[in-house]
C-alpha cells in the first residue's frame, strides 16, 4: 500500500497523524492498535464517556465467563503505546464537540458500540416488571447508569425474548445460585437482590424455530450443565420443515445443526421439585403485555415459517396463547445511539459507512457495533477494526495534512468545560482499588459502580 508518506508529511515525526477514537471498548482499542502497527507516527487520543476504560468487556461479558474478560490484558498493553492517551468522563456532543474534534485531529474514528435497545414494537413494553436485557446486563455488571435500576425477582415465572448469547446469559445469572455467583466479579448489588430471587421457571421465546436460534453452541450447552437446574423444549418444537433440513445440512451451518441437537438431548428431562427449570419455546411472537399496575402475563402468537433457506421469516398464524408472568426480559438486540453531526442510519441504528467511512468520504471513520450493529464476538471487532484503519490509511493523501493540536488542542478544547478528565494513570489506581475490595470479598474485584464514587477514590489518592 501507498502511504502517502513523506518527511514533513502527515504521520511523520513533524507532522504525526493525530486520531481520536470514541469508545474504549474492543473495537477502539483494536482501532489503536491497527494504528500503532502502521509505519507512521501516530498519536491516538481515546476518549471515554466512563471514568474507566474497556466498554462491553467490563460491562456486557457476564460475570461468570471470565476467560472472555482477557482481552483487556491486550487492551492494557495497547495503552502502553507511546502516543496513545485516554481521557475518562468526556462526553463527545456535551464536553468536547465533534467540530472540536475534527479541528484538534486529522480524523475522527467513533467505536462508541451501540448503547440501546431494539423495541419489540407491541402494547405495554415498558410496563413495570417488562425490562431490557441491556439494563438487567448492566446492572449486574455494576455499569453506573444501570446502579439504580431495581428488578422485583419475586415472581416465579421469568420470560426472556429473544434467542441469541445475551438471553442466555440473562437466563444463567437467573438461575445460578448466588454461592456460584459470589466468587466473580459480579457487582454486590446485584449479589444481594438475586440472594432473594424467587424466580424458578424461566421461558426462552424465539420468534423463529431451534435451527435459527442465534446461540453459541458452547454457550447454549452450559445452561444443560448447571447444578440444580433443568432444562427442557418440547419435542413438538423441534419438528422441522424441508428448508430448516436444507439449512442444517449446510457445513457452514455447523453450529444451528448442534444447537438442534442440544435442543433434542433436552426433550426428556427430569427434575426435582428444587431444581429450576428453563424452557425453550420456538416459533412465538410477543403481540401484547397486559397487568393492572405490572406486568402479570404476556400473550404470544404461534408462528409459521416462510422463506427459502437462510432467508425464513416468521409469519403470524392467528394463533395465540398466554403466559402468565410478573418479570420480562426483552433481548432481540441492541441498536447504536445517534450523534450529532454524524450520519445515523434510523433503520440500522448505525452510522451509515462504506468500508468504515462515514457517508462514505474521508475524515470520519467507524469500527465495532456502530459501523456493522451489534454482531459476532469480542475477537469479530479485531478485523472489523483493522480494515477500518485501512480505510483510514488509504485515505491518507485525501485528509487535511495541517498539523493538529492533538491531546493539547483537545485538553484546552474541555477546559472550558466543567468535567474532571481522567488518565489511564487514574484507571489504573480506580483499577487497584476495586481488587482491593474485592480481595477482601473472595472476588477478582469489586467495581465502584457510581461515577462520582470512582472520581472519589482518585481525591484519596496520595499525590
Ligand atoms: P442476537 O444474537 O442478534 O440475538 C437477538 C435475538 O432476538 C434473535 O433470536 C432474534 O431473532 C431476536 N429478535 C430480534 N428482533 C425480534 C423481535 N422483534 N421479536 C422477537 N425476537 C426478535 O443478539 P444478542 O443476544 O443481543 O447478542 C449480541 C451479540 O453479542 C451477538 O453477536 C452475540 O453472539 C454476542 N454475545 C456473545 C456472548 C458470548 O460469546 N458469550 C455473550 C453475549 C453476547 P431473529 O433471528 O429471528 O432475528
């Protein structure tokens, strides 16, 4: 490839390209990487809207998986790069503007994730006990804007929509004990109100059928494994149309065809009166919620599928039936937030792009979940990252090769302002401080989870 690289030029020791990342998760972090690996001078300044780095790692994988939470040790040595700089607690549209932005640096690359929900679209969604799984997610994560959230467990019955690897973790933080919870880093909130949960049944509804269910095979699997629960489909769910047959021959559709099986192991069960249960249902659509002052039953329509392979979309068949409950989690996916200034695709909730270019010229750049929604695993985000920065590089001769201000411009940009930033230095001493609690509690770390509690333990800091 042809840098565009000369001496005096842009991304030379003179002239180092400078970019702002949005977002410290995966793709962010991965972004800078792909940065620092190119033969130019770079200067990357990562900017956080949390005190703390590390986005959906810290915040999104569950509390009991944390093999998934090692990639923050690459992420940690990736903030070691000469010329990286992150800055916690700035809001991009509120602390620092996206004109500012683009005035102290080349380009401007958003990894800023998708940080709200699709809506299921029926009446009484938001009825009290209905509740996204982005908010039960982040709350037992101990994420600071879902600290205040309440969840009322004492129903017996839970309903989770929606059949991908989010519905599963909702399903296994129910129905784990909290003796298997306690060692993890699960937030102690959490902890203490799931100590009184009363949730016993747990139904997961797929709109589709089992060959379409978006599980991780690995993941669907662990929920037959857990102590004091069961799980169950009916066999009657699992009888299958010629093109769901076609579908799981396909070799490249290994995991839908182990999922079928996994589902088939489950059709005979049995359990003790102790045990919990978790039921899969297929082929129902949510149509309505209804309760006086909660939630107390929803009514699901039976599905038929229609389509060719890979292409079948559930149609309604008239047919509905209740389910009573008093606790919903709606889990069909999250959508991206919109920014001003920045093209949003409504319908995607992503910003629109074309090979990470924004609206598809140069200067603004997408990575992760905003650039394609909210798809694949934390290691998806290292490719989709790196071909962004291709872009990016390629675009080189194409930017305003002015030298930029960087971390100073942006710094004088938000003194103006009224926020505390904080460094990777004050990640690291919040970072110790939370293994310190929780070493005390048995756990790999106990999270501050209020921003002004983090902001707190930095006033403590001896200086
Ligand atoms: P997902 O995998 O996209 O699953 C969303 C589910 O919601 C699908 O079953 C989808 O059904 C259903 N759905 C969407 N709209 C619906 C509607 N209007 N009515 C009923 N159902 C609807 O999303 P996710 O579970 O939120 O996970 C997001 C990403 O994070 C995924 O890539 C996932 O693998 C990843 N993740 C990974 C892990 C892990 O590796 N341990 C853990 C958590 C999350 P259709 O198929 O019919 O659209």
């Amino acid at each position: 490839m042809n840098w565009g690289f000369d001496a005096g030029g842009l991304g030379s020791a003179t002239n180092p390209l400078r970019v702002a990342i949005v977002g410290s998760g995966p793709s962010g972090f991965y972004a800078a990487e792909a940065l620092f690996k190119s033969p130019l001078t770079v200067r990357v300044d990562m900017i956080e809207r949390l005190p703390v780095p590390f986005g959906l790692v810290r915040y999104g994988v569950a509390p009991d998986h944390p093999k998934l939470k090692q990639p923050t040790l690459v992420y940690d040595k990736i903030a070691q790069s000469p010329g990286f700089t992150f800055l916690g607690n700035v809001t991009v549209g509120r602390d620092v503007s996206l004109e500012q932005l683009q005035s102290t640096h080349h380009a401007v690359l958003f990894a800023c994730g998708a940080e709200s929900d699709r809506r299921l679209g029926v009446p009484n969604e938001d009825l009290a006990g209905s509740h996204t799984a982005t908010e039960f997610v982040g709350w037992y994560n101990g994420h600071p804007d879902y600290r205040d959230r309440s969840f009322d467990l004492s129903s017996e019955v839970a309903v989770i929509i929606g059949q991908g690897n989010v519905a599963i973790d909702v399903a296994r933080i129910l129905s784990k004990s909290v003796d298997e919870l306690r060692h993890t880093d699960i937030a102690e909130h959490a902890l203490d109100a799931l100590a009184d949960s009363r949730v016993r049944e747990i139904h997961v509804v797929g709109r589709r059928g089992p060959a379409q269910a978006s599980f991780t095979s690995k993941e669907l699997r662990e929920l037959g494994e857990l102590r004091g629960c069961v799980t169950g489909v009916s066999a009657n769910d699992l009888q299958l149309n010629s093109a769901c047959l076609t579908e799981l021959e396909d070799k490249n559709n290994f995991n839908a065809a182990r999922n079928v099986e996994t589902f088939q192991s489950w059709t005979t069960h049995s359990a003790t009166a102790d045990d919990k249960r978790i039921w899969f249902h297929f082929l129902q659509s949510p149509v309505v919620m209804t309760g006086k002052f909660r939630l107390e039953q929803i009514t699901l329509e039976r599905n038929r599928l229609t389509g060719p392979p890979f292409g079948q979309l559930a149609r309604g068949t008239g047919e509905t039936l209740d389910l009573r409950c008093g606790l919903l989690f709606r889990s069909i996916g999250y959508r991206g937030l919109p920014l001003w200034g920045v093209p949003f695709d409504e319908a995607k909730g992503v910003f629109p792009n074309t090979a990470g270019r924004i609206g598809g010229a140069p200067g603004l750049y997408a990575a992760g979940w905003i650039k394609r929604g909210p798809s694949g695993i934390i290691g998806t985000n290292r490719a989709d990252a790196v071909a962004t920065v291709q872009s990016l590089l390629a675009d080189l001769t194409h930017l305003d090769s002015r030298p930029r201000e960087g971390t100073q411009g942006l710094y004088a940009a938000m003194a103006r302002g009224n926020s505390q930033v904080l460094s990777y230095a004050d990640w690291r001493c919040i970072d110790a401080e939370e293994q310190r609690r929780g070493a005390a509690m048995g756990k790999p770390r106990e999270k501050i989870t209020r921003v002004r509690d983090m902001l707190a333990v930095l006033g403590a800091r001896p200086t």
